[in-house]
C-alpha cells in the first residue's frame, strides 16, 4: 500500500504530539518528583513532595489522555480517518 503525502503528514503529526506527551510524561515521572523532595513546605496539610508525587502528576496523567484523544480526534477528521459516530 502506497502512503499519499496525506498519510503521511498524518502521521508525522500523530507522532510529534506524541513525542511531546511522552516527554510531558517523562518530566512529571521522574524529574519534578526527583527535585520536589527538597521542596519543605507543606500544601493541603501534607509535604509538598507527597502531593506533587501522589496527586499532582495524576492530574497531569489524566490532562495527557484527555488532550490526546482531543487532538488525535480533530487530526482525524482533519484527514478524513474519523471512525463513524454511532447514534
């Protein structure tokens, strides 16, 4: 099967945005939970660190797979591979 430049400008964007969430992740994962153990305040009645390991990057999580199926729903229809809506 031969790819048209459609194709692949689809899927040149579909990998960008998911370098981005990756890289995203891969921040949230492992360099802010590294660096805020030195953070000494406390937020909500729990150390900082703890909030921003346990709940702050499941926000972060949850935003990342909303905005991917938000994008990748509009890339989509933009190049006419939107699945069918079922009523």
């Amino acid at each position: 099967m031969q790819l048209t430049e459609s194709h692949r400008q689809y899927w040149r964007k579909n990998l960008n945005i998911t370098a981005w969430l990756l890289a995203l992740w891969f921040v949230v994962t492992f360099v802010i939970t590294f660096f805020a153990r030195d953070l000494s305040f406390t937020f909500f009645g729990w150390p900082f660190s703890f909030w921003v390991a346990a709940q702050g990057s499941l926000l972060v999580y949850l935003f990342v797979i909303w905005y991917y199926a938000h994008v990748m729903n509009k890339l989509d229809q933009e190049h006419g591979v939107a699945e069918a809506e079922v009523d």
